[in-house]
C-alpha cells in the first residue's frame, strides 16, 4: 500500500518548485506592487511590496493619458497577428516537405534551418535597414512584419512535430487522391494545432515584447509596438515616472498572460509532442 503524505522528497521538490516560481515571479510581483505607489514611496530606503497609499487608480489614469494606449495594443495585436500567421503559412509546408517528402536538397535544407537558428537578428538588422529605407517602406507594418515573415524556429519545431505523424496517414490520403496541397491543408493543419498553439506563444510573447527592430524602423506615433510606448514615461529633466511606467506595464503584458492562461493546456501539449522539452 502506497503512501500519499509528504515525502521528504516530495517536500523538497515542492519547495524547490516554489523556489523557482517565486524567483520568475518576483519582477511581475515588484510591478504589480510599484504600479500602485505614489512617486515617493517608490524611492524610500524601506522595500515594501504592500503600498502605504494605493494610488492605482492614479497611476492607471496617468498612464492611459500619457499614451494612446488603444493604438499601442491595436498595433501590437495587428504586428504579432499578422508575423504569426506568415509563419505559419511558411513553416508548414516547408516543415511536411521535409518530414515527409524525399528530395535531394533536404540534408542542405536541415543544415540551413540549424545556421538559422544561431544567426540573431542583430546581425541583420544593418541591410535590413537600408532595404527598407531604399524602398520607402520605414515607418510601416511591413518594415514591423516582414522580416519575420519566415522562423527557422518554427520550420524545425514542426518538422519535430511531423516526423512523430504516423506515414500510414499520409499513404491514405495520397490511396484517397488527394494532392499534396490537400494532405496539408485537410490532413496535416487540422492535427498540428498543439503545435500550432505551443509556437503561437513563443512568437507572441517574442514579438510583442520586442523593442530592438521598432526602435530602428519605427519613428512615427501612429506605428508605435507596446514596448515602444513605454518609452513616452522617460524623462530627462523630472525623471522616470516609475508608477505610471509600471502601471503602463501591467496594461501591455495582461493581454499576454491572459493569453498564455488559455492556452496553457494546448502550450504544455505542443511541447511534449514536439520534444522540445525545457
């Protein structure tokens, strides 16, 4: 007969999992604590994460006037939506392609997803830049979305994920007459959406949170990201207005945790499916 009490092996990892979750958790907790202070308590010597005085509702306040906050989460949502959806109508095919398809050119392929996935986007921004000047397309959802149009990423975590369908399937629907094109659309799509949803995660949370291109492409209000946004609560002369920059905060990143809580099931299934466990 088994026992169900607490082990001490249980306890210990217990205790190191909520080690763990509270050191991940400690800056959105400091958030979330410092978007209710008023600019005083937040430099006081003493660290208190209960405010003395709650002035949330100021700090929101100040915060949804200093910005166009609907235009920020409009262009947020319409950039990763949009860098999504181009991924995924690439990486698909691509990924069936190589998992399924026999070609010559498919060892070559494989070794240039592997280069892609350790070339950062750093390296690329300076043409990149220049391409977008020469073609007058800066200060646009183009120049926001198009270099990320096509993830390596993407490409090689659903080859993971094909490579695990059963070849009697794809035998089947090819018996049925069904065209390649189809096999993808009617066969392949409708049992890739646990990894569909796991990479949906990591593109959003990746792109929304992303201030590196916005910065170089992006001058223009109308085409701020959220991240960009942020940037209005500096200043030179009075100082950084923390609270209102900390409640900004909370308003961006509530959409991606909502996000991540739906999808949760999904997310943790895609993962396990694709082996790309952490």
């Amino acid at each position: 007969m088994t026992s169900t009490g607490f082990t001490p092996g249980r306890i210990l990892r217990l205790s190191l999992l909520i080690l763990g979750s509270l050191i991940f958790l400690a800056p959105y907790i400091f958030m979330i604590s410092t978007a209710g202070k008023a600019q005083d308590d937040i430099f006081t010597s003493a660290l208190k994460l209960i405010p003395t005085h709650f002035f949330y509702v100021e700090n929101i306040a100040k915060a949804l006037s200093k910005v166009d906050m609907g235009t920020l989460l409009f262009n947020g949502v319409l950039v990763c939506g949009l860098i999504f959806f181009f991924q995924v109508l690439i990486a698909i095919p691509c990924a069936y392609a190589m998992a399924k398809l026999k070609f010559p050119a498919a060892r070559t392929m494989m070794v240039l997803i592997m280069l892609g996935l350790l070339i950062p986007i750093h390296a690329t921004a300076l043409p990149l830049y220049v391409g977008f000047n020469n073609l007058s397309l800066l200060n646009s959802y183009t120049a926001l979305v198009a270099p990320f149009s096509i993830s390596v990423f993407a490409i090689f975590m659903f080859l993971q994920f094909f490579r695990a369908m059963p070849d009697d399937l794809i035998h089947a629907a090819r018996l049925d007459g069904m065209s390649e094109i189809g096999i993808v659309a009617r066969v392949i799509v409708p049992n890739a959406w646990p990894a569909v949803t796991a990479f949906a995660i990591f593109s959003v949370v990746a792109h929304w949170n992303d201030l590196y291109w916005p910065l170089i492409v992006i001058s223009k209000q109308a085409y701020f990201t959220p991240p960009l946004g942020l940037m209005y609560f500096r200043a030179a002369e009075a100082g950084d207005d923390y609270g209102a920059l900390m409640a900004a905060t909370l308003i961006i990143t509530l959409p991606l945790v909502a996000a991540f809580l739906l999808a949760q099931k999904r997310f943790v299934e895609g993962i396990t499916m694709t082996g790309l466990k952490g």
